[in-house]
C-alpha cells in the first residue's frame, strides 16, 4: 500500500540526520535545523548518505505512519538544503499589503486593516509594483509552518468565482461562474 514509504531517502551534501533514543529525528543542513517526533513502531535508519523508514508489520496503521514519516522526514531534509516558498496575489481594487517587523499588515476592502504577526521562522516579503496585483512572499525551512500561515491569509479574503477577487495562490487558476445575464 505505501510505495511512498518504500523509497530511500538520498541526503544532499551538508545535510545530517540523527535520529534519538527516543524516535526524535534532528536534520541539520545549511539552512536550519528542524526536529521530529516519530512513532516509536517505525524504524528509520541511515547508511552513509542514504535514509530508509522501516513497518514493524502489514497493518493498516502501520503502512499510513509509514508513508507519513517518509514524506515528513523527506520534507525537512529538502527545508534545510533547499528550503521552500510561497506566493500570494492579493487580486481586487484598493487590495494592499506592507510588511513591518515580521508584521503583516493587509487592506483587503474591509473598514479596517487586518495585521498578522508572522512567526519568525518564517520571512515574509510584500511587494507591490504598478500595474500588477500586490503579491505577499513567504520563505522558510517548514513545510508545514508555510503552509498553516498561507492558508491563514487566505482565508481573510476568498477568492470568488464571479470577478475572481480575494487572495489566492501564485499560479492558482479560479473557476470562473458566468454572472446573470441581462433579459432582452
């Protein structure tokens, strides 16, 4: 069931992974460290520059951790080397965004501005060129992290299907609905 689980994990030059007593597994590379609790059912193991994740058994639990752990693991190995970005496009008239002290201060057609504190594992960027949708760039070393805050902002102002405004993905494409058409 888990073909994912089933693949090594190949570590880049400068990357290292040791894995604790108990189950924690730490990753270091150039760009950060990150730590992960692991099931204590699940084996992982690294031979020279390759990281393998081992099922005690066939149980159905035990291939979904399987799976899961590979891909969390394979998750922060690339955070560290390479590390991961996300682009927002803020899409609607007055839309703006600006970025003070890791504060993330959005106008999004409300009566009042909307701040966000930004954790400081992440780096967030606001940019707003004329003639282009206001865009907001966060960059970190957690997958996961980016993901909970990108999806945070989105959330403050969804992208409608009519004129397509609201904040959305760089590159995401917005099902369109035809509006009503006018009788006669």
């Amino acid at each position: 069931m888990s073909r994912i689980g089933k693949k090594p994990i190949d570590l880049p030059q400068g990357v290292s992974v040791d894995v604790a007593a108990n189950n924690v597994v730490t990753v270091k590379g150039p760009k950060g460290e990150l730590k992960q609790a692991v099931n204590p059912d699940i084996k992982i193991t690294v031979d020279g520059a390759v990281l393998t994740v081992e099922r005690p058994t066939e149980q159905k639990r035990h291939k979904s951790l399987h799976g899961l752990y590979r891909s969390l693991i394979s998750n922060m190995i690339v955070g560290v080397h390479e590390g991961y970005k996300r682009n927002l496009e803020l899409v609607g008239v007055g839309y703006k965004a600006a970025v003070s002290d890791n504060v993330l201060e959005l106008s999004l057609g409300y009566s009042h501005n909307i701040f966000i504190a930004i954790p400081n594992e992440i780096k967030v960027g606001a940019e707003m060129l004329k003639g282009k949708n206001p865009t907001v760039s966060l960059e970190g070393i957690d997958k996961e992290l980016i993901g909970q805050v990108a999806a945070k902002i989105k959330s403050l102002r969804k992208t409608e299907p009519y004129k397509g405004k609201g904040i959305k993905f760089a590159g995401e494409v917005v099902r369109r609905k035809a509006g009503k058409t006018a009788s006669k």
